[in-house]
C-alpha cells in the first residue's frame, strides 16, 4: 500500500477531476504489476496495474488506494477487469463517496467471491486524495491561501511594491503548488494592479490548470494577460450584457453567481467552483479577497513563505480582518509544515482536524 501511494504522485497533477489512484498488485511476497491514474477519460490505475501484472494477476492480491469503481464512466468499471484478471483479494484504503461508487465497489467484489479489506494506510490515503474528498463530500474543492510576507506579516509596501518580498526558490516551490492546482483563483482587484498570467511557468508542467477571476462588475480589460492562452473563467454579478459578450469574444466562460449585497457570495463561489469540477484551488490574490474568503470559511489552508525581512506597519497586511477583542474570536490553524526553501521558510497551517 506504502508503494501505491507512492504511485499516485504521478498523476497528482493530471488526474483531475478524478482522483489520482495509485496501484500495486502482489503474488507470493512479489509486485508483478503496478500504475496510477494519469488523466480523465484513459485507463485506471487497476487497469493499467494488471496489464503489467499480464496472467500473474490470477490469484493475486491488488492494492488500491481508493474503492475500484463499479460503474461505467469515460472509462469501464474497474471492478469488472479485477473479477475477470481472477484477482483472490483487494485491499483499499479508503472507500470511495462518489455517489456512482461508495460501496458499490467492494459490494460486486464481494458478490464475485474476491475478499475486500479496507483500511489500511487510510490517513495517508486520505491525504493524498484530500483534494477529491473534499470536492465531493462537501460539493467545493480544496481552498489554499498562498502568501509571500515578510517576518513581520506584511505583503508589500503602502505604495503596493512587493516584487519580490520572497527569493527565487520560493517563486519556484509556488509555481509546484499551481501545477498540482486544478485551478487559480484571483480578484480583479490583483489583475488590474498586477495584470498576473497565473499559468506555470518555473517547473515541469504537463497541464495548466485554469484561471479563475472574481470580477463582480466585468472590469477585466479586453487586453490582461490572464486572457491568453487557455480560457479564464469570470465569476461575476454584473448583467452587463455587452462586457459579458466582448469577454466572451474572447474565449472567457463568464458565469454569474449570487449576489452578496454589491459583490459576489463567496460560500456561492466555492460551490460553483466545485460543480466545475475543480477538486483544488489555489488562490493568489489581494488582502481583502482573501480576508473576505476567510471569513466565509471556505478556506482549508494556509501556504505562506516567510521572507527574512521586515517591513513595516505601515505596509500592507496579509489578511483584511475585523478587529477581534478577545483571543477566543480569533481563527485558529494547526501547522502541518515547516521548511526552509532556499532562504525562505515555508508554513503550511490548515483550518479543522
């Protein structure tokens, strides 16, 4: 099992939205097959495992990090190519909750006389596959925050210098976490400041994952950035019929989504998020979008690379919060991680369990 999750590296960054399975297939002590899930709508990691695995499968055990499915998709039930390889048992470590499979699964191999454990490994599993859990479960992906600050929280100057607050190394790490990102999220504010592209360009890259802008008044100039090469999606609430079709002429997907007063509904944006399927959104933005999704609560972590230098306190802050005045009001993380990237330190902090 340690050795399928291993596995699920490799389409960590492709598979989305399907989850990024990995399998290991064992005949007397001995891995005589193994794959992973490299993108939606080609072969299963089960599928591709027992291929490798040819006639020795008969008999032998399959490890899968999450429920083989039961149903016919973009592709056909993995269930079926396990009962037909003659596969003895199947060992998951997590069952799966999308609806089309959860349970069904183990219940046909049951039924086929193929023994099902479940289980193991299931927090590491859970990890890996965190991103696709929370999609479906909750029906909106993995939100992270990324933040560049200095020691003393600060994310650019009053004057809204900020490049570059953190070294090169840092810029490199970032451009790994859009890369594994099914989507990158930002305000209009940032692109009219910035003019941002969003796309990965530091690190090995073998999908960009889509751009996303929070636009309420269809402000995005006709010639930013952000509107080339693939096609952004504009979350909006403006009925502005003549600045939806010229974004659209140039190959934007506008969708209008409920209103919160003059602006956009955030929990609103999260779920539209999640019915495009986005299993994890990374969001590079300014101080008060990421305030304002914070205190939506549909934020689930925190990246942030801490440079070595101070700022000021008369330099911007990371998050536009309201003043608490008792600790007890305040939101609480747990650190997950800490490292060093070059001269930066790296910290992971998660909201919940």
């Amino acid at each position: 099992m340690a050795r399928a999750i291993e596995l699920t590296a490799n389409g960590r960054d492709t598979a989305t939205p399907n989850p990024n399975v990995g399998c290991v297939i064992v005949k007397d002590g001995i891995i005589v097959g193994e794959g992973w899930h490299e993108r939606a709508g080609e072969a299963h990691a089960e599928v591709r495992a027992l291929e490798k695995a040819g006639a020795s499968a008969k008999g032998a055990t399959a490890y899968v990090t999450l429920e083989p499915c039961a149903h016919q998709g973009r592709t056909g039930p993995c269930t079926d190519v396990l009962m037909q390889a003659g596969v003895a048992r199947v060992v998951a470590a997590l069952e799966d909750p999308f609806p089309q499979v959860n349970g069904r699964g183990f219940d046909k191999l049951r039924a086929s006389g193929i023994r099902t454990d479940i289980g193991l490994m299931a927090d590491e599993a859970r990890e890996i596959h965190r991103a696709f859990l929370a999609r479906v479960t909750r029906g909106r992906p993995w939100m992270r925050l990324k933040v560049a600050s200095s020691l003393d929280g600060r994310i650019a100057l009053a004057n809204g210098e900020s490049r570059w607050i953190t070294s090169e190394a840092a810029r490199r790490d970032v451009h790994a976490l859009r890369a594994r990102s099914s989507a990158m999220l930002t305000g209009i504010g940032t692109v009219l400041a910035d003019d941002p592209e969003l796309t990965v360009r530091h690190v090995e890259c073998k999908r960009q994952p889509r751009r996303v802008v929070i636009d309420n008044r269809l402000e995005l100039p006709l010639g930013a950035k952000i509107l080339q090469g693939d096609p952004p999606v504009i979350l909006t609430v403006s009925d502005d019929k003549a600045r939806r079709e010229a974004l659209e002429a140039k190959g934007a997907q506008v969708v209008r989504v409920p209103n919160e007063g003059e602006k956009a509904d955030l929990v609103a944006v999260a779920k539209v998020l999640g019915d495009l399927e986005f299993n994890e959104v990374t969001v590079e933005t300014g101080t008060k979008l990421m305030g304002s999704l914070l205190r939506a609560r549909v934020v689930d972590e925190l990246v942030i690379y801490y440079a070595g230098l101070l700022l000021g306190d008369k330099s911007m802050g990371m998050f536009a919060l309201p003043e608490w005045t008792r600790l007890d009001e305040a939101m609480r993380l747990r650190i997950v991680d800490a490292r060093m990237v070059g001269p930066d330190v790296r910290v992971t902090a998660r909201f919940g369990d």
